[in-house]
C-alpha cells in the first residue's frame, strides 16, 4: 500500500474534513508526496554500459515525511552516530509531555518543541554534573518524537546517553557503575519545574488541570547501536512504515502497530481522509531539527569527544564515504548510468 495513492484516493475528503486545521507545512506534505516518483514530476533516462539496456526512472520527491524517500539520509545519520560511539554502557531517557499540554503544544509547535529540547537537555546536564550522580559532564543524542504506536499525537524526546561523563580538567573519565542511570522521579520532577518556567517566559500559560507527576523513563540499553537503530527508523521516512499499511477498502485505510506493553501486534482501522489526518499531524515545522547532540557528542565539541576516546582508549576507523544508492540492471546487474534528465511536466494553466 503506497501512501501517495491513498492520498490520491482521499485527498478532496481530507480537504472538505480537514482543511481548516491544515498548516502549510502539511500541504506541503502532501504535494510532494503525492508527485513522489510519478513521470510527471521529473525522470532521469539510465543506461546500462554493459548490455545497453535503458529505461526512464522518475524523481523522488526527497521530503522527509515521505516513506519512500530519505533512507539514504537516515543511513548517513546512523553512520556520523556509530562513529561517535564509546565502549561503554548506554541509557536511553524518554521525556513525554502530559496529555493535558498537547493542545498548547499543537498550537506552538516549533516554540513547545524547543523548549523542550532545552528543559530535557538542561536537566540532564545538570544531574550529571550533580556529585552525588556523576560529577562529570555527559554527552546526549536527543530526538523528537510526536507520535505513539497508535500515531496519536504524543510529543516526547527520546535521549540516548553513554553511560559515564569526562572530568575535562582532570582528563578523567567517569563511568556509570551498573544499569540504574538516574532517578526516574527526580528528574520528572525537575523537567516539570523548569517546563513550565519556561512557558511562563516565553509568554504562555499552563493549564490548571496539569498534573503534579509528569512521565520520565530511563532504561538501560545495552552499547547504543541498537536504540540508535530503533531511533532512526523515524529521522527522515515519516512515521509509518508503507508495509504496516495493511488495507485500503470501503473508505477505510487499515494499519498495524506493535502494543508496546505486550508486544502484540494490533490494528487499527480510521475512514481514509482521517488516516490521513493522522498522519500529516506528524509533519514538522519547515526547518525543524528533529535531532540534537548536547555535551561531548555535539559538533562543535570534537575536541572533547577525541579527548574521551582517547581516555577510553577507542580505536577510531576511518569514516569512509556511504555511496548514495544507484540503478542496477535488470538484465546484467550492472551499474547503470544517469545518461539524460527530463524536466517536471508544468502544471495545466
């Protein structure tokens, strides 16, 4: 099941339904999706050089909420990531806004998401930074999701974080002794106090109805690889896999989701235009960086980073270069060549 056809199939539903809560980054969306690999959005004439079979294959649209597009990029990613990582043990911390804030969040998205980098990512340094926890300065990958299984709408930061932080004057590291991080109710605690200051400086109101407990987990998850695996599913594909698309008829659109508490596979059925809806909520601002690096891990710290390798004693391979993926043939399996481009056909008047 392609999303562009059931996009094809409901888009003037899912205008005459939905088109008030719209956003131009949704339409967006929706346009470069549906002109994802059609002929008339672009083609490129490929040749094989070596049993001169040729053909005309179409442009993809290259958005990143779109499920056939991007998976070059989420790999590229996932390679800068593996280079970073460290011989140690990894902690994965999930920070979720309660339910009673999600509207506010819908309302001011790009200004909510940020601020929640900076309550996640403050509390966090500092409870390292804490003696009685580490005493020591950590590095983070944090990630933004808006999603839940079920692909309501639920914002949280997924942050995986090596276990253990560097002392930069003593040129010490130190390591997380067992799988317990940090204390779950103390830094939901903390993230709570500092979210909601937050939104009082940036001028908006909390409702009264927010709870005193808000939700933190902090999961220990063996050497990083895998939930870095897990977390780039969702970097640049959207947040539905086309193969979990299981139906389309009758109006309905069909899909399957893994329950994350018994591991069960579910399905959930919505009439078409509103399977829609529930996807492109999910398309970020223009501009929005999804993923952010904090501590020794960010860009701008590649000195410290070398300094922590260098401690732990980390042999660095070269990054060598990911190819981008090419056309082979289907005759021979040889490497096909891009002979000639032909333009996106103009819109009607």
């Amino acid at each position: 099941m392609q999303l562009a056809s059931i996009l094809d199939q409901y888009h003037d539903a899912l205008l005459t339904e939905y088109s008030s809560r719209l956003l131009p980054g949704h339409l967006r969306a929706i346009d470069a999706i549906m002109r994802c690999r059609p002929p008339d959005a672009g083609e490129m004439f490929v040749q094989c050089p070596e049993c001169g079979h040729a053909t005309w294959r179409p442009h993809s649209c290259g958005h990143r909420s779109c499920p056939q597009c991007q998976n070059h990029e989420a790999s590229l990613w996932l390679d800068r990531q593996q280079v970073k990582l460290l011989p140690v043990e990894y902690f994965m911390a999930t920070f979720t806004l309660p339910y009673e804030l999600r509207s506010l969040a819908w309302d001011n998205q790009k200004l909510i998401y940020n601020l929640l980098f900076e309550c996640v990512s403050s509390t966090l340094k500092d409870f390292g930074l804490n003696p009685r926890n580490l005493g020591s300065s950590i590095g983070m990958t944090a990630i933004l999701h808006t999603h839940n299984r079920r692909l309501d709408f639920h914002p949280h930061v997924h942050v995986v974080i090596p276990g253990g932080g560097i002392d930069p004057a003593r040129k010490q590291w130190k390591k997380k002794k067992g799988k317990y991080f940090f204390n779950e109710f103390a830094l939901a605690k903390v993230f709570r106090a500092r979210f909601i200051e937050a939104l009082k400086q940036a001028g908006l109101s909390a409702p009264n109805s927010l709870p005193n407990k808000w939700v933190v987990h902090c999961i220990h998850v063996g050497k990083g690889l895998p939930a870095l695996k897990y977390l780039s599913r969702y970097l640049y594909r959207g947040v539905i896999s086309e193969t979990n698309i299981v139906s389309n008829q009758h109006g309905n659109v069909t899909f399957k989701y893994v329950e994350s508490r018994t591991g069960k596979i579910c399905y959930r059925t919505l009439k078409g235009e509103d399977f829609l809806w529930l996807v492109l909520q999910h398309v970020l601002p223009k501009g929005f960086r999804r993923v952010r690096d904090y501590g020794f891990l960010h860009g701008n710290a590649k000195k410290l980073l070398s300094l922590v390798q260098l401690v732990l004693r980390v042999f660095i391979e070269p990054c060598s270069f990911r190819p981008r993926p090419v056309f082979k043939c289907p005759n021979c399996r040889a490497t096909m060549i891009i002979i000639a481009f032909r333009r996106p056909a103009l819109a009607a008047g």
